[in-house]
C-alpha cells in the first residue's frame, strides 16, 4: 500500500491509517513497519455472500494529513 501510495514509511507511521470496511469484520490491516496489506483474520466466502456469484469486499484506506 505505501508502495502504491508512494508514500514512505515514517509518513505512513506518523499518519494515522485505517483500514475500513464494509460490514462487521476487521478483515485486513496494514502494517505500519512495512506499509504492507495483510489479512487480519479468517474470510469465509460463504458467510460474507452467501450463494452469490461475486463476493466483494469493499474496503478505504484512510490516512490522517494525506490526500
């Protein structure tokens, strides 16, 4: 995500990130260290969308002082 951002690290730790989400999971979180996206627990397709054909997950990246 820093990478994509061009952001660099210190700015990133000293921003303020969230990762929001639609719904009640906290799916992802971003490691301020290294700017990375990770999965922060276990998606179950089935749960989130049921019989869907296409399951999204919509997620915002918010960063405190950026544009």
């Amino acid at each position: 995500v820093a990478k994509d951002l061009a952001l660099e690290l210190p700015a990133l730790r000293a921003g303020g990130v969230r990762v929001m989400l639609e719904g009640k999971g906290q799916y992802f979180a971003l490691s301020i260290k290294t700017g990375h996206l990770y999965v922060n627990e276990r998606i179950d397709r089935e749960q989130l969308c049921g019989r869907k054909a296409d399951c999204v997950i919509k997620s915002e990246i918010l960063l405190k002082g950026q544009m």
